[in-house]
C-alpha cells in the first residue's frame, strides 16, 4: 500500500475531459521525442561499429532481423498491458491497474528468459542456416549471444514504457531513454575499440554496451513502478501468478506479435525482391527509409497517443469522447502528415542528396521513389490513428488482420506483380507502396466505420462507491 512518504498520484483527469487537442498533444509530443530518441540510440550504433569496417556492419546486420522477430514477441503483451491498463484507468480501478501491471510484467520478462536462452542456444544453427560468411559469422554470434542475454532488460523496459503510456504517463520514459542514450554514446567507444584500460572488444562491445544501458534503464523504470509515483504501485505480493489472467492477457497479446513479426518479415522479404533490380534501387530504397520512418515517429507517436486516449475513455464509460478523439486524431494525423509529404514531393532531390551526396544515379532514383511514395504520407497517419483506435478498444485481431493484408495481399505481390509480370520494373516497386498505403487506410477507415470497435469492453464497469473505497483503502498502512 501507498504510504505517506510516498504519496501515489492520481490518474490524470485531464485526458478524460477538456481539450481533446490539448489531450492528444500532452500525450504525442513525448512519446513521439521517446521514438526519435530511440532512432538516435540504433544511429550511435551505427556510427560506432561502421569504424570496424564491412565485417562489423554486416555482423550487426544480420543479427538485427533475429533480434526483431524475437523482441515481437515482447511487444504483443505489451500492447495488450497498456490496453488493459487505458481501461482500469479510465474506470479509476486503481487495483487493477496494478495488478495488470504486475502480472503483464511477471509474463513478458518470464518469457524473455525463455525467448532468450533458446536463441542463445540456436543462434550458431541460424547464422548457418543464413550461411555467413566464417569471419561474420564469429563477430554475428558474439554480438547475437549478448544481446539475447539482454533480453529480460529490453523486455522490462519495453513493459515499463507501455504500462506507464496506459495511465497517460509519457515524460518519465522520455527522461530515461535520454540519459540511456548518452549512455549508450559513451559506453560504445570504450567498449569497441578499448579505452580507459578496457579491452577492444569491436562488435561484442556495442551489444554489451546496449546490455549496460537497457539493464540501467530497466531497473530505473521497475523501480520507479515499486515507488507508485506514477499512477502505478507495484508490490511483490501482486507478482503471484494469476493464471487466468496470463490467459487472458495472452488472446489479447499475440494478435500483436503476429502482426509486428509479419511486417518485419514481409518488409525482408521485400528487400530480396528489390536487392534483384541492382545497387542503384537497393540505394535508394534504403534512403526512401530513412525518410519514411520520420514520417512514421510523429504517426506512431499519435497513433498512441490515440490508443490511451480512447482506452480511458472506453474504460470511463464516455463512448461519444473516445469517438471524438478517433476523428480528431485520425484528421490530425492525414493533415500532418500530408504537408510532410508535400515537403518531401518538392524537395525529394535534395533530401536525397543529403543522403548521398556523391551518387548521382542514386540521387535520380531515390528523388523519382520518394516523389511517388510522398503523396501517400497521410493515408500512413490515417492507418496508424485507425488501428489505434482499433487496439484501444480491444480489437486486436482486426489491427492484426490490417496489417497482414497490408503486407502480403498488398505489398509484396503489387510490387512482385507490377515489376516483374508487367515490367514495369524499378517503378512497379515504387508503386506498390503508395497503394498499399491508400489501401490499407481504406480497409482500417471500413472497420473503423463498421463501429464494432464500440461494443467492445474488456473490463467490468466500476461504480463511484467502488472508486471511492478504493481511494480510501490506499490511504491505509498495512
């Protein structure tokens, strides 16, 4: 129980009242600088093991779609813990939200223990499988064992982040993925290349430095839980196992996991299929990346953002808000990030050639790539805001389905189809996207439309007697 010393703040009553702007905004901005920080933390990566030559970055780059499918696992549960916990907040549970939070938590580090020590033990089958090359292969494996004993740490922290964005407390992950990054910054050099009387320890440095930082972010964030500062009170007696829950939380999760380690797979697939059509193409669509995924930190931040908003709201019982906040974020998102991809149109040639400013073929290609996916920009927003919305009542299934049908009924056989049956070639890939892009959008704005999303309730209705025993009980010492 709270204790005087340690008084427990109550759920921010601004999201469930007022400004649905103000709202949204409270709530994107940090979690969208969360996003841009945690790009910086994979470019410091970059930089750092780019100095070791080829074999570094290839080592990496191999290691890093193992890594993916295995952190997707975590995701899932942690989408289905800020989920559960939007709607006991919105309903002023306070017990359950920190039973959620317990148990989500008890299950994703469990878990990461499993997922990890089993890709500790297959890696080396993998690598072999992936057949890399004998000298990529050492440093791959050195850097893949590391980071897989990271797991719990990474695991941890992603739980902390999505449990605290439930109760519409965004600023403290912010705090520390910060100071995780300066970390990080310093950490990196001294462990790859050996200073301070450090050994070099090239690739297996970074991922020891990534583990250094993640466990120091981890036990900041759980601590921070256990302290019940931030809407949440963790105590050890909440960590015995429920196994209905886990149940529960499981039907609720996976959808989520599928679906993350579809689009990673697919967007790998994609790159088979684009790496055929030369160095050129593979060029410029790994710059038309760099470019998307900024456009995609502000759509995600407000498809959370809208995730929160909506859950509390479901969870308050205030169906026409939650509505509200839906349309308003889904115009919010389409108009902003339409002016992104108007910029982007007018100035593609010289976004790319900031890039690569010494290839002039690629700088053609990309420019000619990014003024056929720009337009588009907002049809992504539209998406992400939709299957928010879609996630926050609990309809995980239809985000899932969204994004399969996204990338493999989409995708993948457009831009197969297009460029290779057709022969449109390099343009044929180009194209798919932004089709896919209006397509996808479409098929979420239907299911949005359909308004099954409301009828949906994960949790039980609490009455104003109820919240305030509740209240009164966490003012008593044990």
């Amino acid at each position: 129980m709270s204790s005087p010393h340690a008084p427990r703040r109550a759920f921010d009553p601004r999201l469930l009242e007022g400004s649905i702007v103000r709202s949204l905004i409270l709530l994107a901005v940090p979690i969208m600088g969360a996003n841009v920080l945690q790009i910086a933390y994979q470019l410091i990566d970059a930089f750092w093991v780019g100095r070791l030559g080829a074999v570094g970055v290839a080592a990496v780059s191999v290691s890093m779609p193992i890594l993916f499918v295995m952190i997707s696992a975590g995701i899932g549960f942690a989408v289905a813990g800020s989920i559960l916990i939007a709607q006991y907040a919105g309903a002023g549970d306070h017990k359950m939200v920190d039973h959620v939070a317990a148990q989500t938590l008890l299950v994703v580090v469990g878990m990461s223990v499993v997922v990890g020590g089993l890709g500790i033990a297959v890696a080396p089958f993998l690598l072999k499988l992936m057949q890399v090359a004998p000298d990529v292969d050492r440093a791959a494996l050195a850097f893949l064992r590391v980071s897989l004993a990271a797991m719990p740490f990474i695991f941890a922290y992603i739980m902390f982040q999505s449990l605290l964005r439930g109760v519409g407390q965004v600023t403290a992950p912010l705090y520390i993925i910060a100071g995780t990054v300066f970390a990080n910054f310093w950490l990196d050099p001294v462990l790859i290349f050996g200073k301070f009387g450090m050994p070099a320890l090239g690739v297996m440095g970074a991922a020891i430095a990534t583990l250094l930082a993640q466990g120091l972010a981890a036990v900041i964030g759980v601590g921070l839980l256990f302290s019940g500062r931030y809407g949440i009170h963790l105590r050890w007696s909440l960590f015995r196992p429920d196994i209905a829950f886990m149940k529960r939380a499981f039907h609720l999760g996976y959808p989520a996991s599928i679906e993350q380690s579809a689009r990673g797979f697919g967007m790998t697939v994609m790159i088979f299929l684009i790496t055929s059509f030369g160095t050129v193409a593979t060029a410029s669509f790994g710059v038309a990346v760099n470019v998307i995924n900024v456009v995609v930190v502000p759509a995600m931040g407000f498809s959370m953002a809208t995730s929160t908003l909506v859950g509390q709201n479901i969870g308050n019982n205030n169906l026409p808000r939650a509505e509200r906040v839906a349309q308003l974020a889904s115009l919010v998102t389409f108009s902003a990030l339409s002016v992104a991809g108007i910029i982007a149109f007018v100035f593609a040639h010289s976004i790319v050639g900031f890039f690569v400013p010494a290839a002039p073929a690629v700088i053609v290609e990309g420019a000619h790539l990014l003024r056929i996916v720009a337009w588009s920009f907002g049809f992504i927003g539209l998406q992400f805001a939709l299957t928010g919305v879609l996630r926050a009542s609990g309809d995980v299934m239809a985000a899932m389905i969204i994004g399969l049908i996204s990338q493999w009924v989409l995708q993948f056989p457009l831009a197969f189809v297009m460029a290779e049956r057709l022969g449109m070639g390099t343009d044929g890939l180009w194209w798919a996207f932004p089709m896919t892009n209006v397509a996808t959008a479409t098929i979420a704005g239907i299911w949005f439309l359909r308004g099954d999303w409301k009828t949906r309730r994960l949790i039980q209705p609490v009455t104003r007697q109820e919240q305030d025993e509740a209240a009164v009980a966490e003012q008593v010492i044990p």
